[in-house]
C-alpha cells in the first residue's frame, strides 16, 4: 500500500438475497483514496453507490473483499473492534431531516458519540468541545439547547457535520451530504466542507448523483453503473476526455445553466436494466450506441489508460 | 367575448396576485403581488428556492389552494384573457385537465395506486369530452404512445412502472385534452440525469406539437436554459426579475440571481470557490419592511430596509425590482458576473 494512501478497497462486494435471485449491489469494487483527498462517486439510483458507501464503515456487512484502513483490514476486524474504529470513520447522511434524533437537543446530538465512546471523560470539558464545533461549523451559540425541528436544512447538515467532526475522524462517507438543499444553501455546505477538510487533513469519499457537484469537489470520480465501477479518472481528466460511453452520455445529459455554447444532446435510451443476476457481459450493452456482440458474449473488466484514466469497456483496446 | 379571448397575446396573466396562510398564530404571506405573464405557445421559466411561492403560484392558478387555511387576498388570474378567480368550483371543474393541466414533482404519489393506467387516464378523457368508451380507450392509447410508453401496457398499475415513465403517464393525462396550458412543477426533480433528459426531451416535442403554452416551475437553472423562452426569478413571494433568456442569463441584474449564478459549481474550473448567497429567506410569516432581499444582500443601502423597489425595466421585457438601478444605469455593464 502506498504511503499515502488512507484507504484501499478491493474486491467489495455486497449481493442481496431477492425472490428473482441475487442482486448484485456492489460488484468487486476496488479503489484507493490518498490522506486528504477526496473521492467521489457518480452513478443514478440503484447503482450500488450508497451500499458501496456504507459497506466501507460496515454499517451494511459486505459479503467479500478487503478494505485496508491504516494498515488493517476492517472486515477483518470483531464488533468490538469495529465499533472502536468507528471513531476514525465517520458518515455524512442525505436527508437531515431523518438523520437527527427529533428529541435531542442540538447540542445533545453533537456530543453523543464522544459520550458514548467516552473520548471527553469530562461533562464541562465536552459541552465546550461542542460550542467549539458549533463554532467550526458556523451554528450560532445561541442554538445550543434548540430542537432540529426549530431548523432549515443547511444548519440541520451543519449539525450532521459537526457530529461527525466530534469523533476527530479521518475518514468520512459523505453521503449525498447536499441534494436535499437548496443551491444556495448547498454552496454554503459545499464551501464548509472543503475548509474544514483543509483544516482536519479529512479523507472524502463522496457519494452524489449530482455531477456538478462532484466535479466541483472531487479530486477523483468514480461512475458506478449496476454496482461496477465503470470508469475512474482524476476530475478533470473525466470531464475532459469521458472515455465509457455511459460517462459520456450522463455528462451530455446535465442541464448546463447557460445559453451559449449548447451541447448537442445525445439522449440515451432505455433505463437501468436489472441488477438481479445481470450475467457475464456489459451491464450498460442494453443502452450503448455502440454495443458489439463481444458485450453481451462477456463482462468488460477496468482497464489503465493514459493519465490516470481507467475504463471498463471493449472500446478501448491494448489490454 | 369569444373574439377578445382569441385575440388575447397572453395564454396567461397575472396581475398583483397575493395568497396567504392563514392559522390562529400566524399568517404566512406565500405571495405578496406576484405578476406574471405566459405569450402564446411559449414557456415561461418560474425559479426560485423552496418557499419562494413557486408551488403556490402554480395551484392558485388550478383553482387548488386548500382553503382553509389558504386564501387568495387579491389580484387577478387571466387564462386567454378570462378572469380565473370568480369561477365557482362548478366552473373550475370544466377549466382544469382541459384548459390548464399541473404536472406535480413527484410521479409516485401524483397516481392512484390501486386504479389502472387505463382507468386514470380514461377519467379526464370523459369528463371533457362526449366519447364513447371504446373511442376514450383508443383516445387513451395514442396518448401513452405519444409520451414513449408502449400501447399495451395500458392496463398496468402504477406500481408496474419505473419513476420516468410514472412521469410520462402524468404527462399523457395532462395532455390528453390538450389544454392550453401545462403547468410543469419540477416535473423532473426527482428523476435521474439521464431520464431527465429523455422525460423533458418529450414534454418539449408535445409543448411543439399541441401549440401550447408552458409554465415551468423548476429550481435549476439549467433546465431553464434548456426548456424555457423566458424567466421570472421569484423570491419571498415576489417577482424580483423577469426577461427573455438572454436578459437573465447574460444581463443578469437583480443581486439575487446574481447569487443564483454564483452559487453553481463552474463547470469549467473546478478550483474556482463557490460564492454562495448569505443568511436564509426570510420567514413567510414575518416579512421584513423594504426590499424582502435586503438582510442578504451585499448592495442594501438604507432605503432598501424602507421601501420595497418598484420594477426598473432594462428593455421592453426585462425588469427588475432592485433599487440599486435609480442610482446605477441599468444599461451598465458593470453589473455583469
């Protein structure tokens, strides 16, 4: 493992027992984020990117693979273990509307994790630790003992962010940490993010649907398509050169809010076909304008291009 | 009547519109004059936050604020040149799904769960229109294939479809008396990209086809830009700017849609930060005095905390309601992002 990189993952894998047979969520997932850095991941409902997500800091149990932490191995480590190294990995959730307990005061939410692992003995030292992230977060004081419902979203998701801030982690699974707010909102969160994980040396992984924002805020993506990563690239890279032709056509498909240079938009067709027992071939082949017969005969695997830039697709050659 | 109706240049006016809520406590003023207008066969983009009033404009245009404890307190609705506003329920009954139709955001729970697509579609056909049940089914069938869904598929559940094509029956049903007007309320909102794309690529070609009238309430900018023939920017109730696409996206001059603009992620320079719109909007029950924009803005000056700005237009169409433009030329480009 690379010296710099915080966290390794490969060959995640999380299948679902379903009537028709099994659902392939997470398909031998595998990447590497550096200290620091941000991941993000794009993909449409359904395509495995928040099970990927919780499956990384075990609050689903993944059914194989390896998720390399700081030397160890996650999955291989006891309840009593895991829920210890919690502490360093922590989660963002969506809707902050559900992810606050309504009967807790604010200030009792913040500091629950760091009374439940006991990691501020103290009662007066704790209560000024989590002034001190209302501060770090921009919550007013004043806003100590309210209640989420006395609330808008953006300070609802200060608080998601303050909570997981009280652990001092070092990794966080943001998940869809802005779609429920306004943009105006969501640039105040976005831009909050960003300092405190220059401040706290945080690691991201960042899961949305939303491509802007991930372009925005990434330094990597990966597109996850029916529980496979399809394509990784450095942000840039990605949007400059999308290589799988499904990358392309979700980056024609985003409403760009100007009048001038106009893409021409190619309209994909069809849905997302099923995740249950998709087969050995291309999972996107049902929607490609450039399906072959290899596609649907076997299962394209990542591929290393030039820049950083790896792809799962017959189109590129030189394997 | 009949003559002035067609000879109408508007599919629909607004005029000085206020709506409120009212409870025991409190009353909270969703609109506070809100004017309006939608040309002939062109779509008006509506945008704004949550709890600008979007929705509210869009129901009280249906005839559908719940009342109590809504209540419209003034103003005017013109649909083709017809006052809305004194129709009885009886009236408004014959008006919606066949003269104006609303899409709402979310397909899922805007269908009847436990009725056919056939049943839901067939309903508005013979409310409107003196069919026999074999032509209402034929009527209903065409539709479906008009938005993407196959023919035979008519006698499915809701349940049996996936979210975009859920958005495509709405569609089918709001079309299928071709009403003169479709109200869109973030009809895509809870859709992927990709489907989207394709729902709105649809609405587009059907807006063509039937000649009709759009309002399209949305709070993207980008769907705007890609749907829309002209914007008004609401907020707090009000219309803060309005102009052709060109005037708001590239004369941009209200600091409200300014922070709009900057608030999106710049999609050809990632490292540039986001320079979002400070504070929140303020509380519907509470209004401030002056400019409902001032405690967010970074031009406010005294005035804006007295007096709310009357519209400062630009051209013939774009105004905006900001007092910075008494002092300032609203001809300056200065004011350019």
């Amino acid at each position: 493992m690379n010296t710099n990189t915080l966290i390794e993952v490969r060959d995640l894998t999380k299948y679902f027992k379903t009537k028709k047979g099994m659902l392939h969520a997470v398909d031998h997932v595998s990447f590497s984020i550096g200290k620091g850095k941000t991941l993000g991941v794009v993909g449409e409902s359904g395509c495995g990117k928040s099970t990927t997500g919780r499956a990384i800091i075990r609050l689903i149990e993944p059914d194989s693979g390896e998720v390399w932490f700081d030397g160890v191995d996650l999955l291989s480590l006891n309840q009593e273990e895991i829920r210890k190294k919690r502490t360093e990995l922590q989660m963002i959730f969506q809707d902050p509307f559900s992810s606050l307990n309504p009967r807790k005061t604010i200030s009792e939410t913040i500091e629950e994790p760091m009374r439940l692992h006991n990691l501020v003995p103290d009662k007066k030292e704790r209560q000024l630790k989590v002034a001190r992230l209302m501060d770090t977060v921009g919550l007013a004081r004043r806003l100590y003992n309210t209640y989420p419902h006395e609330l808008d979203g953006g300070r609802r998701q200060r608080i998601g962010i303050a909570r997981a801030l009280s652990m001092n982690p070092k990794f966080v699974v943001c998940d869809e940490p802005v779609s429920a707010l306004d943009v105006s909102i969501q640039a105040q969160i976005l831009n909050l993010m960003k300092e405190v994980q220059e401040q706290l040396g945080l690691t991201y992984l960042f899961i949305t649907h939303d491509l802007s924002v991930v372009y925005h805020f990434s330094d990597d993506i990966a597109v996850m398509y029916l529980g496979q990563i399809i394509e990784k690239a450095p942000s840039d890279e990605l949007f400059a050169r999308p290589m799988h032709p499904y990358t392309r056509a979700l980056l024609l498909a985003i409403p760009v809010p100007s009048i001038h240079d106009r893409k021409e938009r190619v309209i994909m067709k069809g849905e997302l076909s099923s995740p249950i027992n998709p087969g050995q071939v291309c999972r996107f082949a049902s929607r490609c304008a450039y399906v072959f017969d290899r596609c649907t005969r076997e299962a394209p695997l990542l591929q290393a291009k030039d820049n950083n830039h790896e792809v799962a697709c017959f189109l590129y050659k030189g394997e | 009547m009949m003559r002035e109706r067609s000879q109408s240049k508007y599919a629909l006016e607004i005029r000085d519109l206020a709506v409120e809520y009212r409870t025991i406590e409190w009353t909270a003023r969703a609109l506070n004059g809100l004017d309006l207008s939608i040309e002939k066969g062109k779509t008006l983009g509506l945008v704004g936050e949550t709890g600008a009033g979007k929705t509210t404009a869009g129901l009280s245009i249906m005839g559908l604020i719940p009342n109590p404890p809504g209540r419209i307190a003034s103003g005017s609705i013109l649909l083709e040149g017809e006052e809305l506003l004194t129709k009885t329920e009886r009236e408004y009954r014959k008006i919606r799904g066949k003269k104006v139709s609303m899409i709402f955001q979310d397909p899922m729970s805007s269908l009847n769960p436990v009725l056919t697509i056939e049943d839901q579609l067939t309903e508005v056909i013979e409310t409107h229109e003196h069919l026999s049940n074999r032509e209402c089914r034929k009527k209903a069938e065409q539709m479906l294939e008009l938005v993407g869904i196959p023919a035979d598929r008519i006698t499915e559940y809701p349940h049996q479809f996936s979210g975009g094509m859920k958005q495509r029956v709405v569609i089918a049903i709001a079309l299928a008396c071709t009403p003169a007007l479709l109200i869109a309320d973030e009809p895509t909102t809870a859709l992927d990209v990709t489907i989207q794309a394709q729902v709105l690529e649809t609405m587009k070609n059907l807006k063509n086809m039937y000649s009709m009238s759009m309002l399209m309430i949305t709070h993207d900018l980008g769907i705007v830009a890609d749907v829309c023939d002209s914007v008004s920017v609401i907020y707090a109730g009000r219309v803060v700017e309005h102009g052709s696409l060109e005037d708001v996206f590239d004369h941009t001059r209200h600091p409200y849609t300014i922070g709009l603009f900057n608030s999106l992620p710049n999609m050809k320079d990632r490292t540039m930060k986001l320079k979002p719109i400070k504070g929140l909007m303020p509380d519907p029950g509470n209004l401030p005095r002056g400019c409902t924009f001032a405690e967010r803005c970074d031009y406010a000056q005294g005035m804006c905390r007295e007096v709310y700005p009357e519209k400062i237009y630009r051209n013939k169409e774009h105004y905006v309601r900001c007092h910075l433009y008494l002092s300032k030329t609203i001809e300056s480009e200065m004011w350019n992002r």
